[in-house]
C-alpha cells in the first residue's frame, strides 16, 4: 500500500484560476509522488509516476483556495486543522448499536513549509507565480512563519502524527523552533537528494502499513508497533516483544527481521547505514525461531550450542540454534518459560557474544541479534525470570503490541483476510462476504484471546458453514454472557500467560453440572474442550520443538510428531498409528487456530490416520 | 538604490520564488521524464518556457548582485560628512572581516555567469545537460543565499 501524505504548502497547494498547478507538477515528478489532491489541478495533470513513493494531498492552508489578480489571500488555520481531521479518525470505541467502522487511510506523515505569502494578487504578482499574493511585512521573517503556527496548532490536537518541515527556507533559522514545537525533522525541499530524505523519513517516522499483508491493520496503534518494528530494524541490539497472548508477537518479529529487506519503502541508502552490504546478504540473513519453554534442562545445551563432530569416537556433530542464527537473529518465543539452566547460559552468551559446542574447547565469536517475546510480567516479584538477562534482552527497546480490543477499528480489515485464509485452506467452499450484523457482534466482543480468537470464530464459523455465500450473525460461536464475565473475572496476570492449568480449572469451575440446568452445561461444553485442548497444546508445542530435526537446510527444523509424542507422553513404545491418534484428538478442538509447528503437525497426523477421531485414547504425562 | 526591504523581498521573489521553487524543479522534472520515471508530454515544454525566461531573470540577478555589493561599501555605510563617526568606521571594518561580503558577492557573481554560460551552451534537453544545469543552479541559489544584509546599520 502507498503511503498517503499531507502537505501544507501555498505554493504548490494553490490552485490558480485555470484550474493548473505547474508547479506542484514539478515537485511531484521529483519527489515520485501521485497527485491525490482531488482538486482541477490533480485532475488535469497527465502526469504518470511509474513507481511512486508516496500518494500526495496537497492544501493550500489558506483562502480562498483558488485565487487570482485582484483577490486578498489570508492564512487559514481551520482550513489546515480540517485537511488533517479528514485522514485522521479519532480513536472510535465500540458502543451499543453503533460499532465501530473501518479505518479510512491514515495519514502517514504531514509535511508542512515554513513561508506563507498572504495579501493581494497584483497583476505583478499573479504573472510571475499566478495566483500567488505580493506579500506582507512578516510573512517572510522566520520569527512569524506561519508554517510554525501551523505546527504548534496541529502537534497539538494531533500529538502522533508526524510532521516534517519540507521547505527551501535555510534550515538553520528555524532549526530549535521546529524542534521545540514537536515537528520530527527538516527536509531541505529543493536540495538534490530530497525524495530519498524522504523516503528515510518515511521508513523512520512514518505511518506505515505493513506492504506485505502479514500483519493486518490501519489502526494507530498497530501502525505505531510496526514503526517501532521498522526503527528496530536499522540496527542489531537485541529486542523484547510483549503483548497479550494472541497479538502476534512472531508475526511482528518477522516483520521486523525482514524489514530491511522489503523493497517498497526501504530507502536506497538504508544499506550502508545498516552496515549491510547488499540487498542479497541482507535477504539471506537466516531467522531461527524457537520456544523458550521446549528447552529441557538436561539437552539444551546441544540444542542451542551444538555438538563438536568427532571422527575418532564416531559423534556425529550437530549445528545449534544459535550457530544457525549467525548473521541474523534467533526468536526466542515465552522467554518466561525458559528453564533457570538455559537463562544462564543466554546469559553468557549475551556477554561473551561467542559460545563453545559440546565436545569442544574453541570459542567461536557469534553475531547473532536475540529478538524475544513474552505476555508474561517479567518484572513482577514472583517472576523467575533473570532482571539482568530481561536488560540485555531488550538493549534495543521494547516493542508493545496493542490489544484487539484497543484496535477494534481493524475488526473488518482482519475478518476479511482470516475469511479469505479460510476459504482457501477448504477448497471448494462457497466464498462469502460478512454482513453488518455479523461484523457488529464481532466488533462489540472484547477478545480477551485477542487475533488468534477471532481467527478461531471465524474459522469455525466457515467450517460449520461450508455453502453459503453470508456469514451471518447466527454462524458465529462467541463466548455466552456468563462465560464473557468469566473472562472479565480472570486475574490480569492470568489472562496473560495464555492458556494454563489455572485458565481450565476457571472454566471448570463457572460451569454448572447441575441435571436441571443440562441446557447450559451442554453450551460450556465446546469451550471446556477447547480449554483442556489449548492446554494440551502447549505441552504438544515444546514436545515439537524438542524433537525436530535440524539441518543446515531447514535451520527452523522439520516437525517429528512420532518422537514428539512419545516425548509428551513419556511413552517410547508409543506406535506411529498411536502418535498420529494422540495429535489428531487434541488438537481438532481447536484445529482453526493452529499456527505454525501445531498446524504441521495436525496436517500430518491427518495424513497419517485420514479415517474418524478414535473413540477414546489413554494418554498419560509423566 | 532600494530599501534593505526592497532588497529582501526581490531577493526572495528571485531566489526562493522562481529559481529554487520552479527553475530548479523544473529541471528535476525533466530529468524524471529523459530517466524514464516519470511518463509526462509537458513537462520538458515547462522547462522550455522557464529558459526562455532567463534572459530577464539574469537582468534580475545581476541587480541583486549590484545592489548587495553597494551596500556593503564603505560609503553606504559610513556618511561622508561623518569623519568622527568612528563607531560606524570599527563596526564596517568588523562586517568586512567577519562577513566577508565582497567574497560572497565574487562567488555569487562567478555563479551567475557559469549558469548563463550553461544555459547558452545548452542547445538540446539531454540528462546531461539537464545533470550540468541542476548543479550550477542550485550552486548559484546557494551564493544568492548567502548574501544577506541583516547585519547592515537599521537607517539603511
């Protein structure tokens, strides 16, 4: 998607009395802009920009918008305040009967000139720059610009957006004025290098969505996780991702880790500032993932180091996680499930920037940035996680993730694009659009399981619902009154630490096994199921995770549900048959919000046992 | 001789007005268009009539020029009946060093003319010319910039 951006600029955001702008037509081909503006100028520009960089929307900031000789032209605040309202919605709750609508196309960033000219359109004045005014007294003196009244007034009812002062003024006249009054930085509009100024600026301090599609929104918040993601990119300090369970803490590490190499907005230079040295390094710089919690104590080590080949004695060596990682970054996902024994050693790591593999001596240097996620309260007295290691984690900064439930104005975004993965994962079914009651229920719940819940209502409403063209209100499980206050009554630290022994017994113990209210048991049933499922997950998960096979080739490492179930059920008589039963039964519960590993590893057992779920199988946890 | 004012205002309609805001824009659209970028019928037509401009732009600049370098004389700025006014006398001398006005008028009027040249020498719109135009005119911007008068005695 193309940034959109506001200018206030007299100059080129005039329209003069022809209905022309030679001038904005200039500036646009030099900074590869598309006219947006809308006005006759816009209009009669044949102009075509082959690979524009920004949408552009030009306002004059002044009236009348249009003038000619004989006209008096004034500065005009309102009209400057209203160009920014119109693409910039305020934060929109949901309310009863009214639920919020899609964000229109947010600003990414304003552009602001600093000289204004007011007064009358001489003859004089209209024939060197047609419909430009001679000028007052003031309106060229840097102590009364009325670009910085502008930035005064906008920072103040627009604190998030970013401005940038574009003007061909000397920078250094203005240069504490635009600070202190919130603007960003100065762009020297006519200097030769301008749109890839820009462009950098755009990439730092913008507004941007993400070109890829992965991680849907529009929303402020969202827009503002992912430029922190961006800023993150440019360097190689280590970085901590937090968010409730369900924000999509990995996508947004993907997103940071290739940032840098998305074309599109990445400017040109960005290479050397990054210190990489071209675009083909920096696309095969290797991203390995990991959960924290599928380390055991006893084999971590060779996981995350590896393990010294040795001819004599026939061990075959083994490359760690952290080796596979070089020259790129190492995800490690719930750093709060990370055993004591595993943090030390990341702790050494972290200081020495080198490790030893098993079987070895030799210390080899490693250059590996660690980008880590966690809902967890790592801060709180009870936590067992390590305050110094927490500091090294995030020498970079903190990216916050924000809530469903604050970005409820993304609903719609989101709805269409799980509807559509939906679809396509069931090929055959009907496609279907969403009607507005439909979208009302869902922008009106308060997602206490955030993305990955409406990924799993949705999902479950497209598999029960194979061949019909509406999604509709009534096709659409969302949790009863008595089950969302639960959720209300779930302790904040609770909440965030995803599903847990304790979120199951809370379900448990709401639920009313009384025979003369079989109606309502019967209704909690489906989300006991889920609960107990999700739980089952999460030891499935690390299972996963330990027992993968790792090469050189798949540094990410391929999914083994055989070793992993015997693994989790600390059964290594378990059959393959028994193995495949074990995940296809725990997991179909909650089969439509599968990512990742537990997806593979449901699609596999599927393969394995394609007949019906087994009646019933044992399954012990040592 | 016109006002500091006067002075202010035709520097700005010159400089900011018509060779940064249009002249030199202008000249990057055309590069757009010859580079392929940018598909325009225009835009080279635009440029076209902005050179077919200079000749009364160059009177312009040549007048700025002039003017700035009248102000920085020793007569404008020290009355000549005024031998006593001893002040004035220390306060030119310590703007010739710390400004260095007649070097700024020296390198603007040494700019001017290799950009006339430029223009006259440039007899078709290729990327290099246009390459070769930028350069000079935006070094010629620069010079004008430079010369300021804001440090002169405020009865001028």
């Amino acid at each position: 998607m193309t940034p959109r951006i506001l200018i206030h600029d007299d100059l080129f955001g005039r329209c003069s009395l022809d209905g022309s702008n030679v001038d904005r037509e200039n500036l646009c081909a030099h900074f590869l802009w598309v006219d947006a503006t809308g006005d006759t100028s816009a209009k009669a520009s044949k102009q075509k920009v082959i690979q524009p960089t920004a949408e552009a929307v030009f306002c004059r900031a002044q009236s009348p918008a249009s003038s000619g000789p004989g006209d008096t032209v004034e500065n005009d605040l309102d009209m400057a305040l209203e160009a920014v309202r119109k693409g910039w919605p305020k934060a929109d709750q949901p309310q009863r009967g009214r639920p919020p609508k899609s964000s229109p196309v947010r600003w990414s960033m304003l552009l602001i000139d600093l000289c204004f000219y007011t007064g009358k359109v001489t003859a004089a004045s209209h024939r060197r720059t047609p419909g430009m005014p001679e000028g007052r007294p003031g309106d060229d003196d840097p102590r009364s610009y009325f670009g910085l009244t502008l930035l005064d007034a906008i920072h103040q009812e627009f604190p998030e957006l970013p401005v940038f002062i574009l003007s061909s003024k000397p920078r250094d006249q203005v240069s504490l004025e635009f600070s202190q009054r919130g603007a960003l930085g100065f762009i020297d509009r006519s200097a030769l290098d301008g749109p890839e100024l820009l462009e950098q600026a755009l990439w730092n301090h913008g507004l941007l969505a993400d070109p890829s599609g992965e991680v849907v929104g529009q929303s402020l918040p969202i827009l503002l996780a992912l430029r922190e993601a961006r800023r993150a990119a440019g360097h190689r300090e280590n970085i901590l991702i937090r968010g409730e369970r369900g924000t999509g803490k990995e996508l947004v590490a993907r997103y940071l880790h290739r940032a840098i190499s998305d074309s599109g907005f990445t400017p040109p230079d960005l290479n050397q500032k990054s210190g990489i040295k071209n675009q083909e390094s920096r696309a095969s710089r290797p991203l390995v993932a990991v959960n924290s919690a599928a380390f055991s104590p006893n084999l971590f080590a060779t996981e995350l180091f590896g393990i010294q080949p040795r001819t004599s004695s026939g061990v075959d060596g083994k490359v760690g996680l952290i080796e596979m990682a070089k020259g790129g970054d190492l995800f490690l996902d719930e750093i709060a499930d990370m055993p004591p024994e595993v943090q030390a050693s990341i702790m050494r790591v972290l200081q020495e920037r080198q490790i030893t593999r098993v079987g070895s001596r030799e210390n080899l240097p490693v250059d590996v940035r660690f980008l880590s996620a966690t809902n967890a309260e790592l801060e709180s007295p009870d936590s067992t996680f390590r305050p110094e290691l927490l500091d090294r984690l995030r020498t970079g900064g903190t990216i916050w993730l924000p809530p469903l439930r604050e970005r409820m104005d993304d609903i719609p975004l989101l709805v269409e694009k799980i509807t559509h993965d939906a679809e396509a994962q069931r090929p055959g079914i009907r496609p279907r659009q969403v009607t507005p009651e439909a979208m009302e229920r869902l922008q009106t719940h308060d997602w206490p399981g955030n993305v990955r819940e409406l990924r799993g209502v949705i999902f479950d409403a497209v598999t029960r619902h194979p061949d019909v063209e509406y999604l509709v209100a009534g096709h659409l499980r969302l949790p009863k009154k008595g089950i969302r206050k639960l959720d209300s009554e779930i302790k904040p630290q609770e909440a965030q630490n995803g599903s847990t022994p304790n979120s199951l017994l809370d379900v448990l113990r709401h639920c009313s096994f009384s025979p003369s209210e079989a109606g309502q048991w019967a209704g909690q049933l489906p989300q006991i199921q889920q609960e107990h499922s999700r739980l089952m997950a999460r030891l499935l998960g690390a299972a996963i995770e330990a027992t993968k096979r790792r090469t050189p080739d798949r540094p990410d490492g391929a999914v083994q549900i055989h070793p992993a179930a015997k693994l989790a059920t600390g059964n290594p008589a378990l059959t393959a048959a028994k193995a495949a039963d074990l995940f296809k039964r725990l997991l179909s519960p909650i089969q439509e919000e599968l990512e990742g590993d537990l997806a593979d590893a449901y699609r596999i057992s599927l393969r394995l046992r394609p007949k019906g779920i087994p009646a019933r199988i044992k399954v012990t946890v040592r | 001789m016109k006002t500091v004012g006067e002075w202010n205002r035709a520097r700005s309609d010159f400089n900011h007005g018509w060779l940064k805001n249009r002249m030199i824009f202008a000249l990057y659209r055309a590069e757009r268009i010859l580079s392929g970028a940018v598909l325009d019928d225009t835009g080279l037509d635009v440029l076209k009539n902005l050179l077919a401009e200079w000749p009364e732009r160059f009177r312009e600049a040549v007048e700025l020029i002039r003017h700035h370098a009248s102000y920085c004389s020793m007569s404008a700025q020290v009355e000549s009946d005024a031998e006593a006014d001893y002040a004035a006398v220390v306060s030119f001398i310590r703007r010739q060093e710390e400004e260095k006005p007649e070097i700024k008028v020296r390198l603007a009027t040494e700019a001017l003319d290799d950009l006339d040249k430029e223009i006259h020498a440039a007899k078709e719109l290729s990327t290099a010319n246009i390459q070769r135009l930028i350069y000079k005119a935006r070094r010629l911007a620069d010079a004008i910039s430079s010369l300021s008068l804001l440090s002169l005695p405020s009865r001028l």
